[in-house]
C-alpha cells in the first residue's frame, strides 16, 4: 500500500518537473524569437506545445489515481 502511494507521488513529482521545463522553455525561447523576429518559431512551438499538452492532460489522470492499472 505504502509503495503504491509513493509510485503515485514520484510520478506527480516528475510530471511537475516536466511540466515546468517545457513551459520555462517555451516562455525563454519565446522571448528570444520574438526579439529576433522569428515568429514561425514562436509559432511552430506553440503547436508542438499545444500536441505535447494532450498525451500530459491523460499521463496526470494516471498519476492522479484517477485510472487504475490493469493486473
């Protein structure tokens, strides 16, 4: 039971640092490309932000608890 909560918990703990580090580069790359006039970078990165957010949204439903593994 014990294990099982700390799967839970490194899992959330590893998804957060993920999160923040696509999104700590997408502002920084951003700034950069705007301040360089590349706005097809700006933009092609806000669709690959966009893609990479719905594979996210379901791996924080699995770490949430919400879906249960199948044995």
């Amino acid at each position: 039971m014990l294990e099982r909560r700390l799967d839970r918990l490194d899992a959330a703990a590893v998804g957060r640092a993920l999160l923040t580090g696509v999104l700590t580069w997408y502002v920084l790359d951003g700034v950069v490309s705007v301040a360089f006039g590349a706005y097809l970078n700006v933009a092609s990165n806000t669709v690959y932000l966009a893609l990479l957010g719905l594979p996210a949204a379901g791996l924080s439903r699995i770490a949430g608890g919400q879906v249960e593994a199948r044995a």
